[in-house]
C-alpha cells in the first residue's frame, strides 16, 4: 500500500484500504467460511507477527497518505520562514519504522540562507521523534 499520489487520498478510501488488507490477512486464521487448517501455536505466532508488521506498516503509509501537509507548493523554512529552495514536490522516500520500513511521498526544500533540509510534513506529522 505505496503512496505515490500528488494529492493526498481521502482518509475514508485509505481506510477501507486498511480494513479489506487486514479482513485479508485474518482470513488466514479465522476464515469466515471453511475449515481454519491445523495451525502450530509457535508457526501461528510467527506468521501473525510478520502480517501484523505488514498491516502496521500499511496504516502508516496510509495515515501519511492522508496527510494534507506531505505535498506542500510554496514551503518555507520553520527555522529563518524564508522560503525554501531546490524543492521537489512528491519526493519518494523511505523509513525504516519499529514495524518494518515504509514508503512515501512529500515536499523537500532546503534553505539557501540556512541551510537546514526540510520537509514541511515532518514538522506536522511525528509518529517519534526524527522519523519524517
């Protein structure tokens, strides 16, 4: 569940986004239908810790992504509020999270009078301290 967007989706559609990957991921063990399959309890917590990871890494993404503050046209600099230059607006880029890494887009700047590099989302959007 990438963001590649310019526009931030609406928070409703990345919702149900998350809700039919997790309903996928769930089916696995508690089928709504059907037999549920013999499961180990140590098989069962290792493959509910990497798709529970897996969903985690899909809210984020999909929290971000809902982020109206990510694509910014005219930001400017928190430190000096003058205005940023080299921008690339939809700049993908990466994290690693405590759930596994994640994937995104936003508007990144650098200040020519500063020199601080800034993406405006990072100073609205914390899930901890230095991750955007």
């Amino acid at each position: 569940m990438t963001d590649t967007d310019k526009r931030p989706a609406g928070a409703a559609e990345l919702r149900r986004a998350v809700l039919d990957h997790f309903a996928q991921k769930l089916d696995k063990y508690l089928p709504e239908s059907g037999d549920a399959g013999p499961w180990k309890l140590g098989e069962m917590e290792l493959a509910l810790l990497d798709d529970m990871n897996e969903v985690a890494c899909g809210v984020i993404e999909a929290r971000i992504g809902a982020d109206p503050n990510r694509i910014v046209e005219k930001p400017k600099c928190p430190k000096c509020g003058l205005a940023l230059g080299g921008v690339k607006r939809n700049a993908a880029t990466h994290k690693q999270t405590l759930f596994g890494p994640i994937r995104y887009s936003r508007t990144y700047g650098t200040c020519q009078a500063c020199g601080l590099a800034f993406s405006p989302s990072g100073e609205v959007f914390r899930l901890r301290q230095g991750l955007l």
